[in-house]
C-alpha cells in the first residue's frame, strides 16, 4: 500500500507519471521506496549515491531529534 500512496503523491506533486518508483534499504534496516527520474531508476551508482544522502540526513535529523530531547529534558529536570 505504501508504494501505491507514494506513486499517487509523486503524480498529485509533479503532474506528470513518467517518474519511477524504486526501494531502497533504510537506515533501520527496513526497505523504503524513493521517486525517481527514469535514468536515475537505471543508474546503480546514482540510486547508491542516493541511499547515502538519504542515509546521511535520516541520522543527522536523529541526531538533532536527540539532541533537542536531552534539551527538553534539562529544562523540565
């Protein structure tokens, strides 16, 4: 169903359904899905180069999510 839901938001978005659909491995370990350019759909390096952005902001936004925790924490300790 999630892959449904994405390709009807990247259709609503984008007004065009020439993109492509394609998973990925998330940083949890669980697959994800990504909108793509047909040629980037096709391109190994590109959708690896993708994974790491993807991963590279999934532990910086975990990160700084930590970060303001600990700060909401000290000030109601």
């Amino acid at each position: 169903m999630q892959r449904e839901y994405l390709a009807l938001l990247a259709v609503l978005i984008t007004g065009r359904s020439d993109h492509r659909l394609v998973r990925l491995p998330g940083v949890d370990g669980l697959p994800g899905w990504a909108v793509v350019e047909a040629h980037v759909a096709d391109d190994g390096a590109a959708l690896d180069a993708l994974c790491r952005q993807i991963t590279v902001r999934a532990r910086a936004g975990a990160q700084s999510a930590f970060a303001l925790e600990s700060l909401w924490d000290q000030d109601r300790g």
